[in-house]
C-alpha cells in the first residue's frame, strides 16, 4: 500500500514531523509494529530523524499520549502502536475497547491525522505475524495511513 495518489501529494515529505506513540507492554511486538513504521518512513522519503518516539506503559495509556503528543502542534500526524493479546490479558475486551475508543475521540477532537495501530489477538503467534518484516506489519500499514491522511486533509483544504 502507498500514498493513494502520490501524485497528487501538495507537500515537501521532508519537512514533515510525525510522532510515534508506543506501549512498552508486550515489548517485543511493539518495537516490531516501530520498525515496519520506521521502514514505511523511509519508503515514503522521510529520514528517521523526522519521526520523533514517545513511549506510555501499555496500550490503555495511548489515547492520552497521542492526546498530548497531537496538541503540541509540533507534528503533522500522530501514531499510535500497542498489542493487546488476548491469552495474556484478563481483561482484553476492556483494554480493547477504551484504547480504541479513547484513540477515536482524539482523532476528532485534535483534528490531526492519528493512525490506529493496536494490534488485538488471540494469540501471542498472531501479534508476531503482524509485527514482524513482512507485508502485513500493521505499523507500516498505519504510517502509511497517516501519512495518506496528512496528504488527503491538506488536499480538502487546498494547502500547498
Ligand atoms: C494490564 C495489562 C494487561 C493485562 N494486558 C495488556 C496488554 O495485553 N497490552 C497492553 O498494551 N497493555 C496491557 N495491560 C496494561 C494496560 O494497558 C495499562 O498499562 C495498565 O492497566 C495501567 O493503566
């Protein structure tokens, strides 16, 4: 997946500021879902320098950090990466279901481009799969997405 119109991009990638957002709970997925986000930056031309990295003790702490992080005003498009599992977690459809909702509120309410990547499985295996550096790493898939939406926002309201 790449920018949906590149050629349509109204902007100078190399200048743009992201923020990652990570939990450190279930580590070794996490700093998986950071490198596919890391490698769709370079792929789209940015440098490593221009994604700055946050980290919140787990997933239920996201919606905050990407609060604070997308009301600086320092960066153009916010991402959020955690792991649910749930084998590991007593209450995964609470954790699930606060992450993803806290996350969708400051999207609407922040109004910057905020990309959605918690992963929530059944199985430790699953969250491999998707972190790991392959076709479905779903923190390359969100970077991808926010970077389209930074794209996408600046097109509606006609910024160079
Ligand atoms: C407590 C907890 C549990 C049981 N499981 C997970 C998980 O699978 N993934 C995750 O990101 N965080 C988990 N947490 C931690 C909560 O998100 C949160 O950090 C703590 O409840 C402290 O508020």
């Amino acid at each position: 997946m790449g920018l949906a119109r590149p050629g349509a991009r109204r902007f100078d990638i190399k200048t743009l500021r992201l923020s990652a957002v990570v939990a450190r709970w279930n580590s070794d997925i996490t700093e998986g879902l950071l490198s596919g986000a890391l490698r769709a930056c370079i792929s789209q031309g940015l440098d490593k320098e221009q994604l700055s990295i946050f980290y919140v003790p787990g997933s239920f702490e996201l919606p905050l950090g990407v609060q604070q992080a997308a009301r600086t005003g320092r960066f153009d498009g916010v991402i959020a990466l955690g792991s649910v599992i749930r084998g590991d977690t007593p209450h995964f459809d609470y954790v699930c279901a606060e992450t993803t909702r806290g996350i969708g509120h400051v999207v609407l309410e922040e109004s910057v481009p905020i990309a959605f990547g918690l992963l929530t499985t059944d199985t430790h295996d699953q969250a491999v799969i998707r972190s790991i550096e392959n076709d479905s790493n779903k923190g390359e898939e969100a970077t991808l997405a926010v970077l389209e939406m930074i794209n996408t926002l600046r097109l509606i309201w006609n910024r160079e």
